[in-house]
C-alpha cells in the first residue's frame, strides 16, 4: 500500500507511558550528542527538518542562532508555535515537507533532521533537498534510529528462543518492528549509502547500546541511579565509537561540490 502524508500527526505516543531509565538515557544522549554534532554559533542560521514540537529548535536558538522550523504536520505546527511563543524563541516555523524546501540554495549555515527522516515519504530526495540548503561549506546533520541494532537482534533472538522452547509467543508488535507510521527502516548500511548520495560524510557517531533488549529496562529500574547511569553511560560510550550496532545513528557531513550554489 502507497504511503501518504499525514497531516494530522503528533507525537503523543513516540514515548511509553512508563520510562525507565535506558529510554530516558536514549533519548537525551540523542539529543546532546545531536546538538554537539550541529554545534549552534551565534548568528548561524539553521534549518530543522521534521521539527516537531521545536523543543530542538529553540534549544539551538540559546546558543545564538536563528532558526527555522519545517513541519508537515498541522497538529505539530500548532504545538511548535505555542512553544516557540512561551520561550519566547528566535525561531519560525514554515509549513512544508523536507522533499519540496521552500527555500534557495545556500541558504542556511546548517541543516538538521533528528529522529524524524524515517517518516519522509522519500528520503533519499530529502536527504538531496537538505544538501541543496546549505551553503558549500555548510553541515547536515541526520539524527536516527537503528533499526538493525545490537539490542534490537538480541531481543528478537531472546523473543525466537522463548518460542521455540514454549515459553510463549510474544504476541503484538514490538520495539523492533517497524512503527505504522513509518515509511523506511533505518539501518547504518542503507543510511550511509542514501547520505553518500549527496553527502561528503565527516563522522557517523553511535548513541547508547541494549535498548530493546527484553527485562533490561526492569533490571536497571531495579538497581540504585547511580549504578544504572555508571553501566549506560559505559554502553554509550562503546556505541559511539561503534555506530553500526548502537541504538541511535548520528551523522554529519557537508554537501558534495556542485549540489549547492551561494
């Protein structure tokens, strides 16, 4: 079935009802290292891509810089605006779709897209779109989930085990199976090769490592704070250097010679 452009989607139910400490750990470990990677400087000027809610991008915009949003969602627009508003932010958001930018080669200093390339409808012309953005010195910088993680495989394995001895089928979708509103499955292979397209890739970066993998979350709900945050913060420091099998991919690179004009 062809794929269509939600319009009305939110983000209500991207986080558990429950977070447990290796989701809080993912999801600000993919932030800060986002945010290092895109480094805002005062007077940059910066395109989110997918900004959602523009919790993003305000926070770039306390470093200094103008940014702008692009969001299809009317829903999210709605949300972005009302938070811009509060935080009173240097910030816009425009109403459009990363495969069609509203906006002239060589526009912006940086462009970023965390955690929401997996819902284009095409991608790779995204991934085209962002390189034609920036300027020819300019940063791209894609932030996504690893579909083919190491804690994705050895939970399906745990899951195939428990079967395969009686245990029970799991039944329902899980955390590896690809969400419905997803339009691509992101893996370290196929993103480097779809960026390679229009990208000079400078450094792909791994984000935590386990996530997925059955009683994992319980096991560290059940130790003390600090004993859980001393062995993430030691499996994050393994998948960044190891970017294929960690939960989170995170790359930059600037455009190739020819794709943008000043």
């Amino acid at each position: 079935m062809e794929a269509k452009l939600d319009l009305e989607w939110n983000d209500d139910h991207v986080l558990p009802e429950v977070i447990n400490p290796e989701v809080a750990f993912l999801f600000r470990r993919m932030s800060e290292v986002t945010y290092e990677k895109i480094h805002p400087k005062p007077g940059e000027r910066i395109l989110d891509i997918g900004c959602g809610k523009a919790t993003d991008g305000v926070e770039l915009t306390r470093k200094g810089a103008t940014v702008v949003g692009l969001e299809p969602s009317n829903v999210m627009v709605a949300s972005s605006l009302e938070y811009i508003a509060e935080n009173d932010a240097n910030m816009m958001v425009v109403h459009g779709i990363g495969e069609h930018l509203p906006f002239k080669p060589g526009t912006f200093d940086k462009v970023c897209c965390k955690g929401s390339l997996d819902h284009f409808m095409d991608p790779s012309v995204s991934i085209g779109q962002m390189s034609t953005a920036v300027k020819p010195d300019g940063e791209v910088i894609i932030a996504i989930a690893n579909f083919e993680s190491l804690g994705f495989k050895l939970g399906k394995t745990i899951c195939w085990l428990k079967g395969a001895l009686g245990f029970g089928k799991v039944e329902g979708k899980m955390v590896w199976d690809t969400p419905d509103d997803h339009t691509c499955r992101f893996h370290y292979s196929n993103l480097k090769q779809m960026a390679s397209a229009h990208l000079d890739i400078e450094q792909t970066t791994g984000v935590s490592l386990l996530f997925g993998v059955p009683w994992w979350g319980s096991f560290l709900t059940w130790c003390p704070d600090s004993i859980s945050n001393a062995i993430l913060s030691s499996l994050d420091s393994i998948a960044r250097y190891a970017p294929s099998i960690s939960d989170v991919i995170v790359l930059r690179g600037k455009p190739k010679k020819g794709t943008t004009t000043a």
